[in-house]
C-alpha cells in the first residue's frame, strides 16, 4: 500500500464522523452517506504515492464531496425515472400465453401441410427464400430461372399457405 493510501486511510478513520455528516448533507441520509464513506475507503486504498498529496485533509475531503455529490445525481436520476407512480402488478413476461403457443403451433403445422401440397419446385424456391434465406436473385442463377419467374412461384407458395391458413380459421 502507498504511503499517501496509509496516511489518508488513517485520516479518514479519525475523520469518519465528520465526513459522514459531510456526505449525509449532501445525499440526504445517513444510510446513503454510509455507503458514500465506504466508497471514500475503496478509493483512498488505490491511491498511488506519485504525485505525493501536499494536504491529505483537503484531498479527502473533496474526494468525499466528490462522490457524494456523483451519489446524490445519480440518486436523482433514479428517482426521475421511476417517479411515474406505482408499478403495475401484473408485469408481462414476454413470454406467450399457453393458447398462443398451441395457435402458433397448430399455424405451423398448416403451413408445413401446406407445402406438402405444392409443387416440388416451388416447394423447394419456398424453402431456399423463407427459411435458407437466400436471395431471389441466388435462387434464379443456382436453379437457371429467371427472377421473374421466382418471384411468381414464391406468391403462389404464400398464396397456397395464405389460403390454408384461412380455412384452417373458418
């Protein structure tokens, strides 16, 4: 430990009850201005001896303003950000209900069915575009079509699909 890090530590021990009332007029409590001198202590033990402190008194005290200070900001910030008044009971998780995972699941399975119904090349246009998520032009020159081309079999796949999903609603 650096001899300016033992010197200001001693200090702050014959110190401590008027630069915990220090902090507490600046934060506003003495459980916050507790935590304030706890954190004085963490930072007096990194002090290095280079450059030597002339007036350790001074340099701890206006540590300890500094970071009541930078407590009582952040103490108002925190406070201006959940003033809005009382949290809801119910916090959504994000997490979808039970009926809509089984909606989306029985979704899922008409769409699969109705792929299975489309014509192999479309099927397969389909599956490269929406799940591989190749691009159209990729798809034109690996299958030697057209983009146009591609581009009608893919409204036809989600027309097809559209159309299934429909009458599996009705």
């Amino acid at each position: 430990m650096s001899t300016n890090a033992i010197a200001l530590s001693r200090l702050l021990l014959a110190e401590r009850p008027l630069l915990l009332r220090l902090a507490q007029r600046i934060v506003g409590s003495m459980p916050a201005a507790e935590d304030v001198t706890q954190s004085l202590w963490f930072r007096v033990l990194r002090i290095e001896d280079d450059p030597p402190i002339v007036n350790k008194r001074a340099y701890l005290y206006r540590l300890a303003t500094n970071l009541a200070t930078d407590q009582a900001r952040f103490d108002r910030r925190h406070a201006a950000l959940f003033e809005s008044g009382e949290l809801p009971e119910i916090v959504p998780d994000g997490q979808p209900s039970a009926e809509r995972s089984m909606l989306d699941r029985e979704n899922l399975e008409t769409v699969l069915a109705a792929l299975d119904e489309l014509p192999p090349r479309v099927r397969e246009i389909f599956i490269m575009r929406k799940f591989d998520g190749m691009p159209v032009h990729e798809i034109a020159e690996r299958l030697g079509l057209s983009r146009s081309s591609i581009a009608k079999m893919l409204q036809r796949a989600l027309l097809h699909c559209d159309a299934r999903l429909h009458d599996a609603h009705e």
